[in-house]
C-alpha cells in the first residue's frame, strides 16, 4: 500500500554517541527525501557499562526531546543497549511509531547463515539483558547462538581508534568464545561495531559473513512509509513528499566541535554541523 498523505516532519534517531551514524547512513541513503535529527549523546556514553535502569532513562529523556523539540514522525532508537532497556515502555509512553534495531538485525542474522552456527556481539548491557536470546528464540529459526560481550569496543570507536594494534588485540580476546564456536555469520549488536569491521573480520577470519542491523532497519522503514499499512495498535506514518531533498540535523550533549569533525569522518559530508543537546553538562 502506498500512503495518500505526505507527511514532511523529521525522523527522530539517537544513539549513545557515535554509533548510530551507521544506521543513520542506510536511512540517508534509503530514504534521501526524509528529514533527519540525529541525537548523540556523547555527554553521557558509553551507555553499555551502565544499568539498565539508568539508560532507560537516557532513553525517554532523549525521545521527548526529540517528539517536544522536534516533532518527529518516527522514532527510531539507533543503539542495542537503549533498545534493549527501553523499547517496549517507549512504545507504550509515546504517540509516534518507535523502531529498534534487534528485531531487524536477527532477521538479517538468521537469513545469512548457512551452517545455522551464528554469534552475536554487543555491549555488556544489551548481552546481559538477554534481548538478542529472545529475539533469536521468537524469530523461531533454529539456529545455535554464541553471544560475547565487548566491553571497550564503544571507547575505541568514540576515540576514533578504529584499526590499531590495541583495538586488535582486545578483539582477539573478546572474539575468542566467537572464533571457536566457529560461527559463519556473526551480528553486529552494538551500532559502533560495523566500524571495527576490518579488524574483527581479521580476527573471525574472512570467511563469516558480517551482519549489521543498519540496511535491515532502514528497509523496514521504507516498507513501513511505502509498502504496508500499520496494525491495528501502531500508529499512522507516512512518507515526505516525493521528490523532496532532506535535511539532516544533528545534536549532540558533548563536544559538538569534535562531534562534527569526527562524525563526519564517520558519517560524510551530510554531518557539516552539530548542535547542543539542551542536557548538555
Ligand atoms: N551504539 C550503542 C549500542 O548499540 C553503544 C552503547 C554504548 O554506549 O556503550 O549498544
């Protein structure tokens, strides 16, 4: 079904700081005529080692930010450990539709295994909240899950250190109960991760397929605008006007000078300036 109704209002995304930019890359590229406000909140990251409890917080603090401050459409939370904490009271509390990133990425998980021997890598809390245990067992696919946890892999991508001998050393440590599950897809639970992709695929060996949640979220998105009409307890969304050009903001409560340098590096020229997010320290 495609929606009657344009609807120019942004898409509200956020992550803890740098990571999200994966998943907001896809959505540029997927969906180039819809609006954008990206929230990094790099004041308070990295969210993984905190308690749950504590980043659901972050969470609904970020999301009415984003519905008060810039009426988005949609929200879209761009990192694992929040949507781990918070997906579903998010979805209760607010009036616009809220995506996450799990359920995309084990589809896209469960779809490139051959041997049915798959891992998943993520942040301390995202692993130890059990969100990916559950949501590979309801995908139903009968698949043997290695999960690890990789503490310190958020810092090294906040401190724009993405390939160096420290970062491939602490891989070969953490990745090691992966390697020896001998895994033949491996997902990228934590959006900071597909930036060490070099370095973890020189650790697990070219031979497993690297999944991310990215391209997976952005294209239920645009199934979402375009190809399927909402059940019967979501919310209404529907698609810019065609043929418009977007426009992307981004917001961030730590440093926005080295937001914009080191996120545009990360992202591309989309991200030439950075706001203060109003909880700024
Ligand atoms: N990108 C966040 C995630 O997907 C990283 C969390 C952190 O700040 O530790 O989980």
């Amino acid at each position: 079904m495609t929606a009657d109704r344009a609807d120019d209002r942004p898409i509200g995304m956020f992550d803890s700081g740098f990571g999200g930019l994966t998943v907001a890359r896809a959505f540029i590229d997927l969906l180039p005529e819809e609006d954008l406000v990206y929230v990094g909140d790099t004041g308070r990251y990295p969210y993984g080692p905190r308690s749950l409890d504590q980043v659901a917080g972050f969470a609904h603090e970020i999301a009415r930010y984003l519905v008060d401050a810039h009426d988005v459409k949609l929200l879209v939370v761009a990192c694992n450990t929040a949507a781990a904490a918070a997906l579903g009271t998010l979805r209760a509390q607010l009036d616009v539709p809220v995506m996450g990133v799990i359920d995309p990425g084990v589809r896209s998980l469960v779809r490139a295994t051959e041997t049915g021997r798959v891992g998943v890598i993520g942040t301390v809390g995202t692993v130890g909240s059990g969100a990916y245990q559950r949501a590979v067992e309801s995908s139903g696919a009968a698949v043997d899950l290695t999960v690890a946890a990789c503490p310190g892999f958020v810092e090294f991508v906040e401190s724009g250190e993405t390939d160096s001998d420290q970062v491939h050393v602490l891989a070969e440590r953490l990745l090691a109960p992966i390697v020896e599950a001998k895994v033949d897809a491996l997902l990228l639970g934590c959006t900071h991760y597909p930036y060490l992709a070099r370095t973890i695929t020189d650790v697990v060996g070219r031979d497993v397929v690297l999944v991310s949640s990215a391209d997976e979220t952005a294209f239920e998105a645009l199934a979402m605008f375009h190809d399927r009409s909402p059940a019967p307890d979501e919310p209404a969304l529907a698609p810019a006007a065609p043929g418009r050009t977007g426009t992307h903001r981004f917001v961030s409560s730590g440093d926005v000078e080295r937001f914009r340098d080191l996120g545009a590096r990360l992202l591309g020229p989309e991200l030439a300036a950075a706001e203060r997010a109003p909880w700024s320290p």
